[in-house]
C-alpha cells in the first residue's frame, strides 16, 4: 500500500505474531516535527489531547485529537521531562530543571508535590506514575543537572539516584528502591502488585513486589536486559506484555515472562511511548524531534490510576 512501512515490525517470538501485536497501522503517523528533544507523552481523555516535553526548549505541547493542532502548553516549564495522570486527571510533571514534581490543577494552578528529601534538593525527577491510592512514585536520576542541555548544570545535594513515594495525606518524601545507576522509565503492573523500573544506565528493567500496605517495596531482581538500545521509559498494554521505549532499539514488547516478543523499528532514537485515543489502542512514540502514533490492535491500561 502507498506509504506503507514494510520494516515497521519485526517478530522475535511467534507470540508477538499470534498476540496480533503487528495487526495495527503499516505506516507511523507524523504528528509534529520540530522539538529539539521530544520526550514524556501524556494522553488527557477528557480533552482529547496529548501533552508532551520539548525538554531543551523548555516547554510543554499539546496536540489536538480533534483538530491536529499543535501549540504551547507551558513555556517556561522547568525544563520537563516525564508526566502521569492522577485519579482526577490531573497532569503530574517532572521537571527536571527545577528539580521538582508538580502538579497542575483543574484551575491551572501549579502545586509542588516534592523538591526535597530529608532537607537536601532532588537531583532531576525523571518519570512518574500515580497508584490508585493517591501516592506518586518518581524516579530521580541525574540527567538534568549533568549538563545545562536539559536543565542546570549542578552537584548532587542526596549523592544517590533513587525511586521516591509521596504520601497523599501527608506529603512525605520516602525513599522506596536504591541502587540505581540511572533510574528513568516506572510502571506498576496492572493490577499495582509489582512495580516496574528501568535503568537506562544499567541497561536493564528491575521488577519489584509492592506490599500489602503499598507504601513499599521488595525484591528489585532484573525482569530484562536490553540487547539492543538503551531502556527509557516503559508501559503496560491489558494483556499484560510490557512496552519499552529503547531507544536506537525502538520499541520492545515484552511477554511477562521477560521475553523479548518483538520490536517497533521506529526511525531516531525512541525517549517514550504512551497509549491514548479514544480505545486507548493509540501508541503515541516520542522521538528525537518528532511526535509519532501509531494505531494498534492492542489495548494500553487505562490513563488514570484504578480507583478502590
């Protein structure tokens, strides 16, 4: 067919194929060009839009599904990098150069969830995800204070890269996974047991048992290593197989059982995926300079946290 991608998809296990994986889109769709590094998509269903970070440019975009427009969302924006919903679809950001997690109201207020652990400032919060009881779970690597490309130069105040919880009632900043080289890409599994996190500089995606009272972790054992690419961020479809952003590696899609089913050969270097759309069947793939979806025959959990 015109326009058709014939690489697009690549199969590793007869799974990716007979889990229909590669039954989507021939061809990815080009949604804008022009960010200087895209990163951190962000589908909003009630607006039918996409916010996403142009972290160099220190702003954050928004596509309309309805229209196809593209505009500034926030500019300033503390050099942003990756973002969630909360239970009441409010957007969570991380912004790396501020060195902060926020989270903008209904009323476009912006209120700060977390800056400091035990009194020292955060390094660059990275990724967040939000449990459904409330609680926000960020990775908080050094990126940003590496270099003044993605935020401000600077010494980390902690001397750690670690996975961080705030409690919803009281707002306390816990430490809840260390021994991270580069803590970047967090998801919890679909029914919040386990939580999934990967290290770009390790290479590798941990996997960690949530306990009963959810307010922390155990194990930490590696779920997968990447054998081509780099690991960034990572997200779940309803069938239970992990999608990863890799990178020059793509996108990986992963059996829970670690396997590496298959590959989305995207052109450039992958930084983040999220599904969005009406059916939530939308793969919206941050990278390099440009926003891309795809439609597929498969299923993203839901945008919001569950509600209990």
């Amino acid at each position: 067919m015109p326009g058709e991608q014939p690489h697009l998809y690549e199969t590793l296990d007869e799974r990716f194929r007979t889990g229909r994986c590669q039954a989507g889109d021939s061809r990815l769709e080009t949604l804008y060009e022009g960010c200087r590094w895209a990163e951190g998509p962000v589908y909003v269903p009630a607006g039918r839009y996409l916010v996403w970070s142009d972290i160099p440019n220190d702003r954050l975009l928004r596509w309309d599904e309805t229209t196809g427009a593209v505009g500034v969302f926030r500019s300033p924006a503390g050099y942003p990098n990756g973002g969630t919903l909360d239970g009441e679809g409010r957007l969570i950001t991380c912004e790396q150069g501020n060195r902060r997690v926020t989270r903008t109201e209904h009323d476009g207020s912006v209120t700060v969830l977390a800056e400091r652990f035990r009194g020292k400032r955060l390094n660059s919060p990275n990724d967040a995800v939000v449990r459904s009881d409330g609680s926000v779970w960020f990775s908080d690597p050094e990126f940003g204070i590496a270099t003044d490309y993605e935020g401000h130069r600077a010494e980390s105040e902690i001397g750690a890269r670690n996975v961080y919880r705030v409690d919803p009632a009281s707002g306390e900043v816990r430490l809840v996974a260390d021994g991270f080289q580069g803590p970047n890409g967090l998801v919890f599994s679909p029914d919040e047991r386990r939580l999934y996190v990967s290290d770009s500089l390790a290479n590798h995606i941990r996997v960690f048992d949530v306990h009963e009272d959810g307010t922390s972790l155990s194990g930490g054992e590696v779920f997968t290593v990447c054998a081509q690419g780099t690991f960034d961020n990572i997200r779940f479809d309803d069938e239970g197989r992990l999608w990863a952003a890799a990178m020059d590696g793509g996108v990986h899609c992963y059996d829970p059982d670690g396997t590496l089913l298959g590959r989305i050969l995207v052109p450039g270097t992958v930084a983040n995926v999220r599904f969005g759309g009406a059916r939530r069947n939308r793969l919206f793939i941050a990278a390099d300079t440009t926003l891309y979806s795809l439609m597929m025959s498969v299923t993203g959990t839901s945008a919001l946290p569950l509600s209990r």
